[in-house]
C-alpha cells in the first residue's frame, strides 16, 4: 500500500466555506442516491422531512417525487397506513410520519394522505395515559412513562393536525400544553435548565427517582427532539392560547441551558449532565449537535431568541459539523453523515455506562436529517 488512508480520509473532509454546492441538498442527493428503503418509521420520517426542505429550498421536483414514491409505498389507495401498522400497539413514534403525510395531503389535497393521518389522530384517543394524563411513551412496553422522544413524534403532529382540521378544539390544544407541562414538572432541571430522559409517573422503573419519578441522566438525543419539538409546535399553536407564551418560556429557558453546555469546540456530548461532559467514554454526539444548531437557527429566524446570544453559537456548532461528521468519502461524490449514536432508551438501566455503550453509526437518518434542517436555515442567513 502507498496511501496512508487515514490521511487520505481526513484530506477529504470538507471545511464548510470549501463547499462547492448548498449542504441541504448535497445531503439529500447522498442519500437518495444510495437508495432509501421505504418505511413509516420515525426514521425515515425524520429523513423525509430533510427531503422537504431540500424541496422547498430548490424548488426541484426531484426531492418531492422521491419522498411521494416512498410514502406511496406504505400508503395504499385507500389511504390504509401499511407497514405493519397495528392499532393495538401504541408507540408515540409510529405518529411521526404524521407531518410528511400532513406535507403531501396540502400538496396533493389527495384524501387519502389525509385518511392515513387521520389514523394516528386516532390512536391518540386510544393511547393509554398516566393517572395525570400523559401519553405513555409506549404501551404495553413502558407504562405511565413519558419520554422527552415522545413529546417530538406526537405534539407536532398532534398540533398541526388541529391547525388544520380541528382548530377550534380546546380540549386538544389544553391537552397539547398538558404534556409539555408533565415533562416541564418532572423532567427540568431549574439550575442547568436541562431535561433529563423522561420520567415513570408510577416510580417503579429501574431507574426511576423514588421521588420524582425521573431519569438519571440528560441524553443529548432526547433534549435534541424536545427542541424541536417546542420549535415546530409553535409553528401551529394559535398565539391567542395562553400556551402559547408559556411554550415560548419552556423553549427560552432550554436555549440558555443549551448554550451553556456547549463543548468549546462547539458540539455537545452525548451525556449532558455534570460531570460526564469530558468523562472518559463519553464523547461529542453528531444527532443532537444537528438537533440544536437547527432549533437555534430557526428560533432565530422566527424571532423566538436573540440573534445577538444564539447566532454565534449555532455557527460554531454548524462549522464543527461540516469539519467533524461531514464527510466527502462516499462512493459517486455523495457525502457521508458520522457519529450518530444508533439508540437511547429508557428500556435500559439508563446508567451513564448503558448510554455509552450504544455504538454510533455511519449515515444514520436521525442525525442526518437534523443535519439537513440546520443546512437549510444556514443556508437561508445568506440569501
Ligand atoms: C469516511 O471518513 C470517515 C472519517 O474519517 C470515517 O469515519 C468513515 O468510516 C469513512 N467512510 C467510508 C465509507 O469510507
Ligand atoms: C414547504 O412548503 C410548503 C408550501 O409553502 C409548505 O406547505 C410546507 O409546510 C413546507 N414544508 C416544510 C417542511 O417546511
Ligand atoms: C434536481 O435535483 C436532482 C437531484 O439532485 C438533479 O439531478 C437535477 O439535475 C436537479 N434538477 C434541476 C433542474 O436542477
Ligand atoms: C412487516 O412484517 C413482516 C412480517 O413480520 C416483515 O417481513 C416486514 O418486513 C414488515 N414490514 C415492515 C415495513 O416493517
Ligand atoms: C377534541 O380533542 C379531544 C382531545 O384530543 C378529543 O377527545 C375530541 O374527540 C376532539 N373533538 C372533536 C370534535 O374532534
Ligand atoms: C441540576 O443541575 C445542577 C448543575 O449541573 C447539578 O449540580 C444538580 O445536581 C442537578 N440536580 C439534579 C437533581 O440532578
Ligand atoms: C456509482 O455509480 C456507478 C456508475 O454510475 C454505479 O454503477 C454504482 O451503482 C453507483 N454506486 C452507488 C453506491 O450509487
Ligand atoms: C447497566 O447496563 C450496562 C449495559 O447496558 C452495564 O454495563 C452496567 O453494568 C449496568 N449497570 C447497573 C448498575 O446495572
């Protein structure tokens, strides 16, 4: 051998001010030409969003008819949701897919991306519920327990779905405010302004806090979807809802939080919470880096958060990403996302060392797709 690879590897990474063509889709063509399998599952949904704004971004009919062909293939003609779509097992991730079906059906006005919505509203009047009224996370599998996950696959959609077609439903947008509440209560930390995993309103996990009922630890991931969750439910909350302010309060205080713990060459670790950032084992995790440097950029954009405190420090973590996890070693010029841990569950002992202990991987949808979010608002600072 003549090369050294590792050199050869790292040559190739690319600085973002070196890049020839706009991240957001650059990343979206990387993936498409590698192919995607066609599934609901939260994954894909989360990619396919990526895909959205690529779209919305070019313009090019391209991106829109690559995600109408994936869901197409789990969305029959009647508007069944297909894939092994049960309705007597209730996870909060099969409500994912609900805004790119929401995305199709305004595009389209085919009825039937909106009777395959309609499916997961419906599952939310079955979803079994803590004493409180939470949504658990997953049933059977994890009773009265709520995850900071969770909040991200259903309240969006939960929110856009009212927007739409149930908008004068107090109820529903009380019960939207509800659940952030339960996680605000149990799950916040007032001196970090962190939250931690989730919570078991009944205090028999493992893990469990006898008193409290929380998680142990602050997953970078988990925080990452509760971002972006306050993010995008403020894009459907009727403002004139008292909610609406306090969403704005939640969303507030987790951006000073946030801030604070950023690493100094600007990601965030895979376990938040003092004193593991620096620990041995524990490392700077690309999802949640991409998770954070979007909701930054887009609460600046719609003025939730002061360009002056935030900017400087979602560019940062943006140029880390386009150094660290970006890679331009792919096979036919297609780019490579690193450094997304596979998983993070409260299925675990939820110990520092289970989340460790989870491997990261290459291209993996749910940091790649943050990744496009953030590309498509810094992309946007510079028109
Ligand atoms: C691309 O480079 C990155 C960073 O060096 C490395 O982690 C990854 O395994 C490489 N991927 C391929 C497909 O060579
Ligand atoms: C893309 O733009 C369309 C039309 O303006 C809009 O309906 C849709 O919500 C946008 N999608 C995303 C993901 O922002
Ligand atoms: C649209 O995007 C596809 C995929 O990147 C690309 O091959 C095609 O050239 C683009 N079309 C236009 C008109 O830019
Ligand atoms: C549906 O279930 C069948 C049988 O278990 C499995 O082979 C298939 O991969 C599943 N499909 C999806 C989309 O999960
Ligand atoms: C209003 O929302 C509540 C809570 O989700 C739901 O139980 C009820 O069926 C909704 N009402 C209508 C008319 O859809
Ligand atoms: C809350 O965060 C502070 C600052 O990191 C820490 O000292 C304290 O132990 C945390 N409290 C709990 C209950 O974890
Ligand atoms: C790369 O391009 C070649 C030639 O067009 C094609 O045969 C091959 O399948 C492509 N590989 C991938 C991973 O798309
Ligand atoms: C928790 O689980 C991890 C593996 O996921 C294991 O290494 C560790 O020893 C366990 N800790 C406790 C206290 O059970």
């Amino acid at each position: 051998m003549f090369f050294n690879f590792d050199i050869l590897a790292l040559l190739l990474l690319i600085p973002a001010s070196y890049a020839t063509q706009p991240y957001s889709t650059w990343m979206s063509d990387s993936f498409m030409t590698r192919g995607v399998t066609a599934d609901r599952h939260y994954a894909n949904a989360v990619l396919y969003r990526g895909f959205e704004l690529a779209y919305n971004k070019s313009g090019n009919a391209t991106y829109y008819n690559y995600i109408k062909s994936q869901v197409d293939q789990f969305v029959d003609p009647a508007g069944n949701l297909g894939g092994n779509y049960s309705t007597s097992l209730f996870s909060l991730d099969d409500l994912r897919i609900g805004p790119n079906l929401l995305f199709l059906y305004q595009s389209t006005q085919d009825a039937r991306y909106k009777t395959a919505a309609g499916q997961l509203r419906a599952q939310l009047d079955r979803q079994p519920r803590t004493p409180r009224g939470g949504f658990w996370h997953r049933s059977p599998d994890y009773p009265n327990q709520m995850w900071l996950d969770g909040i991200y696959m259903a309240e969006p959609f939960y929110a856009q779905w009212n927007q739409l077609f149930d908008a004068s439903n107090v109820t529903a947008w009380d019960d939207i405010i509800l659940q952030f509440d339960l996680i605000e209560e149990h799950c916040r930390n007032k001196t970090s302004n962190l939250l931690v995993h989730g919570y078991d309103e009944s205090k028999v996990a493992v893990w469990a806090d006898p008193v409290t009922g929380a998680a142990p630890h602050v997953w970078d991931r988990a925080l990452g979807w509760y971002f972006m969750a306050l993010i995008d439910v403020l894009d459907h909350f009727p403002e004139s809802h008292s909610g609406y302010a306090k969403l704005l309060g939640y969303m507030d205080s987790l951006a000073v939080g946030v801030k604070a713990a950023q690493d100094a060459a600007g990601g965030w670790w895979l376990v938040m919470d003092a004193p593991y950032p620096g620990m041995k084992g524990n490392y700077i995790e690309s999802s949640a880096t991409a998770m954070f440097t979007f909701s930054f950029l887009k609460a600046i954009r719609l003025g939730y958060i002061d360009s002056a405190t935030y900017l400087e420090t979602a560019q940062k973590a943006y140029g880390l990403m386009t150094t660290k996890f970006v890679a331009q070693n792919g096979t036919n010029s297609t780019l490579n996302w690193e450094g997304t841990v596979v998983v993070g569950s409260l299925g675990s002992n939820a110990t520092f060392e289970y989340y460790i202990g989870i491997k990261v991987d290459e291209n993996d949808f749910k940091g790649a797709g943050p990744f496009i979010y953030a590309s498509y608002e810094i992309e946007l600072l510079d028109l």
